[in-house]
C-alpha cells in the first residue's frame, strides 16, 4: 500500500480509502465487517462514511452505514488503527428525515456530530466533512452555474468555520473538509480560516474519473497551491468504468440494475468513452478497473482515492491497482480519448 499525509496534518492515510456507501443497502453487517477486516488487513487504513448513508437515500436505511462501522469497531476494538472520516448532509428536503434542522447552523452541525459519534461508537472523528454546499450552487453533476438572485442564502462560512474550530479544540474532530463544493466555495473556506485564525480544511471530496475531469479545471490548481488534498469519489462512474454494463448490460445486483436512478453517470457519450478505454487497457493487458483506478492514484492532487464494493471480488481488484503505474505512453493515450470525448459524465 501507498500513504500520503492529509495535507497541514500528522494524519498517514492510504491512498486507496474504503468507500462504505452500500453498507445497509446493497451489504449486510456481516458483509461490511468482512470488508473492514479485509482492507484494514491489507493495508487500507483511511475509512469514509456519511451520516445520510446508505446510498441511495432512504428513511429507512439512513444511518445504517455508520452502525455497522460502529458495531465493528466495538467488536474489533481498534479505533487506533485506521483513520475515520464522515459527513454532515447539507439542506435538502429530499433528506429532512435525516433531522429536522439539515444544515450547517451552529445547533446542525452540533446535532449531527452527536448522533454520528453515538453510532459510530466512537468519541472522535479524524476528518468531519461538510458533504455538500448549503447554497444554490453547481455540484452533483451540474457544469453550468445559474445564479439565482432570489436565493435566500445567507453567508455564513465565517460562522461555519468557527463551529467546526470549536469542534477540534473539543476533540470531537480533529480536522474539517468540504465535498461537492466548488472553487469559490474553497476558497471562501480558506479566507476565513487564514483570517479568523482558525482551523482550515484539509481535504476536498470531490468526483473525479476518466468519465470526469472537471477537478482539473478550476481546483487541482488550488488543491496543489493551497494544499487541500483531494478525496476522489466515484472514480469507476457508478461501475461504468468496470466494464460491467458495456453493450447495454445489466448485471444482477449491480447497483444501476438495482437503482436505475442513479442515472449521473449513464450517458451515451459515457458509453463511448468507455468502450475506448476497455480497449485501451486490453491492449495494454491491463482491466479497464484497475487502469481506471490507477490513472486517479497517479494524480499530484490526490491524497486518496475512495473505491466502493458490494463483494469482495471488486475489492480485492480495487485495492490491487495500488500496485499498477501506467506508463507515459498509456497516459498518453488517455489523454488522446479524453480530448476526444472530455468530461462525458460531470
């Protein structure tokens, strides 16, 4: 396995960081504790949940990802060994079951840490991350920005910021990130943590893959500039990027036959893009997984790339590519096709 330091922190995480999201949804207790043990085993020691997981979203199976974390740390005892990260779900009222003040208010933030330290059976997280913007902004798949000059919004990052230092000096966390934000949004963070004093986020989770690359745009410069490590979700498109649906497939149990909502991915030009690059990689004797997952871990921006599995097959596969480097000539290729058909699915 490969570490990096979270960038401005003591914290030595794997570069390959165990995605949970399908714990209580597509995997039992039993399952996520078998892949815990797994990836701890060989030698993933960064973990990632959220408190409105499992995905997709429900009422029904909120929470259930971070108990069964939680139930597993208790039986293994060895909150020591790994690093833990989880999320504080934005507004939306798609998810208000979650709690009934969804958002980054003082009173929000203090809630939802509570309730995910008690299921997660633990007294501290490493890493607490705002998953998702509290403004009208362009995230989750949305590349344009459409002002709204109505939006009720109020700027309180400043307000944010001193909750979350609050937090650390507490010990509840001890560093803060963003996810799905944007650009403007990082940099509001950093302005006024650098001005207020106060703690600064250390990472940014944000998706990145051969299917998007718009990280590349407008934040891989401050990533790199300011020293906010990427955190990279759904670096296999869903499973596009598996190969599993090529020629229209639709496997039994995969998560797109199962949730064909789950639709962010699923483009024709997707589609084509994909087709391109299995090539690529038989060419080069390489699967499209760990050819896809390599090109991300070679990144100067990453400081972890979070897989996803529902069995232990994609785990072993994922973990794996840790252990391949691509070549210059197969990075040029890659970027011949990505010329070709950029950013197919943001």
């Amino acid at each position: 396995m490969l570490y990096n330091l979270i960038p401005n922190t003591s914290l030595k995480v794997s570069k390959i960081c165990l995605g949970t999201m399908t714990f209580g949804q597509q995997n039992s207790e039993v399952e996520a504790h078998e892949q815990l043990d797994y990836a701890l085993a060989h030698g993933v020691n960064f973990i990632d949940t959220a408190e409105m997981y499992a995905v997709p979203g429900r009422k029904e199976t909120q929470g259930s990802t971070e108990r069964f974390i939680g139930s597993w740390i208790a039986q293994r005892n060895n909150r020591d060994r790994f690093v833990l990260a989880t999320k504080i779900a934005g507004p939306n009222p798609y998810f208000n079951y979650i709690r009934p003040n969804l958002g980054f208010s003082k009173e929000a933030i203090h809630d939802a840490i509570h309730k995910s330290l008690e299921r997660l059976q633990t007294d501290y997280i490493d890493l607490y991350q705002l998953h998702w913007p509290d403004r009208n902004a362009n995230f989750f798949g949305k590349l344009g920005y459409q002002h709204d000059a109505d939006e009720m919004w109020k700027d309180e990052i400043g307000t944010i910021v001193k909750t979350l230092d609050q937090l650390v000096k507490e010990g509840k966390i001890r560093h803060y990130g963003l996810s799905n934000e944007t650009p403007w949004g990082l940099m509001r963070h950093l302005h006024e943590s650098e001005k207020r004093n106060l703690t600064r986020p250390k990472t940014i989770q944000n998706p990145y893959s051969l299917l998007n690359r718009t990280f590349e745009i407008g934040m891989a410069e401050i990533a790199l500039r300011e020293q906010v490590g990427l955190l990279a979700y759904s670096p296999l498109g869903f499973g596009l990027l598996t190969g599993k649906y090529r020629n229209a497939q639709k496997p039994d149990q995969a998560r797109l036959t199962l949730f064909p909502q789950m639709s962010r991915y699923s483009k024709p030009q997707s589609a084509t893009a994909v087709e391109k690059y299995a090539d690529l990689a038989a060419a080069n004797g390489m699967s499209l997984t760990q050819m896809a997952l390599a090109f991300i871990n070679q990144q100067p921006f990453l400081t972890a790339n979070i897989i996803g599995a529902t069995n232990m097959f994609q785990l072993k596969e994922n973990i794996e590519s840790i252990d391949l480097q691509l070549s210059e000539l197969v990075l040029k290729e890659i970027e011949k096709i990505h010329e070709l058909i950029p950013n197919p699915a943001p």
